[in-house]
C-alpha cells in the first residue's frame, strides 16, 4: 500500500515535471510506446494526450514522426549509449510543416534491471537556424563585400587597450584572420610620420567622443612599402562613459595614387596653359607691333605719296585723279583696320597706360558697336598692376564683353575695377538672360574655361553666376603679393539687378 502510494506520488511528481517543463517532452516505455506526453508537446505537435498514450511513437498523428533518424536514434544509438544530446533532425510534420530540431533522449530503469523508460525531448531551433543562417550570409555579404572594397573593422577596447580586427582588417595589416594586438602594437604598423598624428587623433576621440576620419600611411606586416590607408573611428559609450573606440580601415593606397597622378597631370596642364597663355599675348604683341610699325607705315608712306600726286597733276586726266582720290580713301580705310586689328590683338594702352584705360576703351567700343549701355567704375583711379594680372583681367573683360554682346540679350552692363590693399578685383554685370550653371560649369565653355584659367594663374579665383531673367555676374580677385595670400572670397557675387 505504502510502496503504491509512493510509487503513485512519484509517477505525479515526474508527471508535473513534465509538463511544467517549455520544451515539448515525450516518455516512451522500452518497447518505443508513449507512457506519456507533457502539455507542451500536445501544444506544439497539436494532439491530445489520449490519442498518443499506448502508441508506438513511430505512429504518432498519422505516422508523422516514423523518421529514419529518429528510429537509428531509438533502436540502435540509445541501447548502447544510454542518452544521446542534440541530434539534429529535419522533417516534414503533417501539422506544423517542415522543422528542424534538436533531439535529447535519457533512457533510465524504472524498476531495477526491469524496466526502461525513455526521456525525449524536442526543442524546436527552426526559427534560431533560419536566424542563424541570415546571420552567416550576413556576415559572409559583409566579408565579401569587406574584401572587395577593401574596407576592414576593427574595435578598439579601452579597459584591456586591445585592438580586433575583421578579417579584412587582418588581410590589410597582412596578419592572421584572430589576431589581437595590444593598442601599442597596432600603432607600430604605421608608418613613422603618421604615428604623431595617428596617437593625437585616437587621443581626441577617446577625450571627447568626436567622430574622426583620416588618412594614414600604414606599412603591413612583412612589407618594406607603405600604403595609404583612411581610418574613420567613433566612440562607443556604456553608461555615459565611453568604453570603446570602434571604426573602419580602408586600403586606399591605389586611388590615393591615382588621385595624385591626376593632380600632377592637371598640374602639368595648367602650367601647360599658363605658358600657351604667355606666348599667345608675347605673339599678339609682336604682330600688333608690326602690323603697327611696318605695314602702317607703308600704307602711310604711301598715302602721302597719293596726296602729293593729286596735289601735283602731270595732266588734266580727270580719271587719273579720280583712281589717286579712290586710292586715298581706301589707303585710308586700310590703315584704320590695320590700327584696329592690331589695337585689338593688343591694345598699346594697356602696356603704357594700365588696366583700368584699356578697359575704358574696350567698354567704348563696345557700346558704339552694339548699343547696350555701359558704367564702368574705377576705384582708385591710376592703380598700377603686375602685367600679367592686368592682362588676365584685360582678357576676361574683353571675353565677358564678347558673350554679353553674344549670348545676353543685355540692355546694360556695369563693370567695377577695385584695388584695395590685399587684392584686385573685377565684376562684370549684365541684365541680360543669366547663364545657366551647366553652361558656366561646362567643359565645353572654351571661353570660359579660358578665363578660368588666367585667373586661376595668378592664383585668383573667379565666379560666373547667372540668374534666369536677372543677368550673370562674372566677379574675379586676384590677391596682391604672394600668389598663395588669397583674400577671403566666400561670399556669392550679388546679381541684384541693374539700376
Ligand atoms: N553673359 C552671358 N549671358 C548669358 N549666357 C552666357 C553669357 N556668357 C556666356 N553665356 C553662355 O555660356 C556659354 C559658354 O560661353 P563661352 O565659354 O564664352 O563659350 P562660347 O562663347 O565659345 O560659346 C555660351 O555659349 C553661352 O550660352
Ligand atoms: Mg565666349
């Protein structure tokens, strides 16, 4: 009576057990029969206690759990083993789908060398394997993605001041995928101009949390070369104190000298433009000069020859003296274009009198010509330039007057032409259509880009802005002194519209 009894409240105690156990568990007797289920189990594979009790296990709900697996399990592993951990099986249930789960088993004696019974129990991990599963195709997308840009990670810890690394991190210091320098061993694998300035950034970010993205040269294990390399970093906070320093690490080595390359080509071409620029204005010099001195000379040499010969008639011929009248004026008209064309190659006055009168008179010239309304303001009056700015802002004006009379549509313009103790500079406004920012961006704008480039020779800069409607400023400085002492030229040229 007692022994039932007992038997009776351990059968009752396993029982609850069981079922207050999450995991879906299943006792089986020797024979593979179910002495019972826990609530769980019932739940999860949706059956009733009563319906499993006394079964084999293989012909649970329709057969559903005759899984080769699970017999190997049951009939062969277990009598020799007594327990087996966390076989993973993958099936088709008729009720829940396709799972994957981990199988524990515990076969005990229930009464001494008697009988069996077997402890089953089922975790469900489908849901942690397809979690599992993103999170390793995750990190494979980031390893090879991580390889092919050549961007690594890496974290700095502060309390143990060791440095880990990704796997492409590794690859770019040229070490083992795990390897974990101390802070002071990963600082020697730069090289040693960048170490001082590698220490005081990582110094400024660990005292005041601030972001930092820079560029080191890096020399990797094993190499005698160094790299480039860019750094950004961050800090990590835990509880208001930063505890970690955490960042990426780039290879840039091969656009760093691709982009220095381009540099020094583009260099090579503006030093390429500058002398063109040169020997075009010393050329145009030397031809308005002859065509000045020589050909004018003879066209007026020969015009007061034609003047002394209508003065002294050798006859009363009336069309002889008609032809000499005829010679004259063309001789006359050949002269002034031969003034002009050499006026225009290079205008005298800017060699003898400076900026501001060759402005003056080019402005005049282009009113007369196309009737648009000129102001031009000079501040102070007799400044004196260095030759080659003033033959930049020369040309710019005269290519700014050109696309005005071109392009604008303008009934007025107002140039301004002030020196002030630290630079010069030049505007030209006008009311016209305004250009638009591709058109002054484009690399097609020859005359533009031109203008560019005289300023930017001088080590100026220059502004075109347009505004549809309103009209298009073209404002340029260039500072006085050292080609580098540039004034602080941030503000936008002001398109107000004209008076
Ligand atoms: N003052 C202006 N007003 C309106 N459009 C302009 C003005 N100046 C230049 N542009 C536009 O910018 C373009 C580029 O000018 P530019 O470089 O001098 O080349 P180009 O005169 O040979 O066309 C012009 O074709 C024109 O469309
Ligand atoms: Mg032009």
């Amino acid at each position: 009576m007692v022994r039932k009894r007992t038997v009776t409240i351990s059968q009752e105690y396993a029982e609850s057990i069981i079922n207050t156990v999450r995991e879906p568990l299943i006792v089986l007797d020797q024979d593979l029969r179910v002495v019972s289920v826990s609530r769980s189990f019932c739940e999860f594979f949706k059956v009733k206690p009563e319906d499993t009790v006394g079964q084999l296990i293989y012909d649970l709900g329709n057969k559903q759990w005759d899984i080769p697996k699970l017999r190997e399990l049951l009939e062969t592993i277990l009598p020799q083993k007594t327990t087996f951990n966390d076989y993973k099986v993958e099936h088709d249930f008729a009720t829940i789908g396709r799972r994957t789960m981990l199988l524990n088993a515990r076969q005990i004696e229930r009464v001494l060398g008697k009988e069996r019974i077997i402890f089953l129990a089922i975790e469900d991990i489908t849901e942690r394997q397809k979690l599992d599963d993103e999170l390793r195709k995750n990190l494979q997308l980031l390893r090879d993605t991580g390889k092919m840009a050549k961007v690594g990670g890496w974290e700095l810890d502060l309390s143990t001041k060791e440095v880990s690394l990704t796997e492409e991190a590794g690859r770019i210091h040229g070490v083992e995928t795990g390897y974990k320098p101390t802070l002071e061993e990963a600082i020697k694998f730069y090289a040693p101009e960048s170490i001082p300035a590698l220490k005081a950034t990582l110094k400024k970010t660990i005292e005041t949390g601030e972001p930092y993205d820079r560029e080191f040269l890096f020399i990797p294990s094993g190499s005698k070369d160094k790299i480039w390399v860019r750094s950004l970093g961050k800090a990590v906070y835990s509880g208001g104190k930063i505890v970690k320093l955490t960042g990426t690490f780039q290879n840039i080595d091969e656009y760093k000298r691709a982009e220095d390359e381009l540099k020094k080509s583009h260099q090579a071409l503006r030093n390429l433009t500058g002398y063109l620029h040169e020997r075009l204005e010393k050329e145009r010099k030397r031809i308005a000069g002859e065509l000045h001195d020589e050909l004018g000379q003879i066209l007026t040499a020969l015009k007061i020859d034609c003047s002394w010969l209508i003065k002294n008639p050798s006859s009363k011929d009336q069309r002889r003296q008609k032809t000499l009248k005829d010679m004259t004026s063309l001789l006359n008209g050949g002269i002034a274009s031969v003034r002009r064309i050499a006026t225009d190659l290079r205008p005298p006055l800017l060699d003898d009198l400076g900026l501001a009168p060759a402005i003056r008179w080019i402005i005049k010239g282009f009113e007369k010509r196309t009737g648009i309304k000129a102001k031009l303001v000079v501040q102070p009056t007799g400044m004196k330039l260095d030759s080659k700015v003033a033959t930049a802002f020369f040309r710019v004006t005269q290519e700014s007057l050109t696309n005005i009379a071109r392009y604008a549509g303008a009934t007025k313009i107002h140039v301004i032409v002030k020196k002030e103790p630290t630079m010069t500079m030049v505007r030209i406004r006008d009311n016209g259509r305004g250009i638009t920012e591709e058109q002054a961006e484009s690399s097609q704008s020859f005359g533009i880009l031109s203008m560019k480039e005289r300023i930017h020779s001088c080590g100026g800069t220059i502004k075109i802005i347009g505004r549809k409607g309103v009209g298009t400023t073209v404002e340029s400085f260039v500072p006085l002194g050292k080609r580098n002492c540039l004034p602080g030229h941030k503000r936008s040229p002001n398109i107000k519209k004209l008076p």
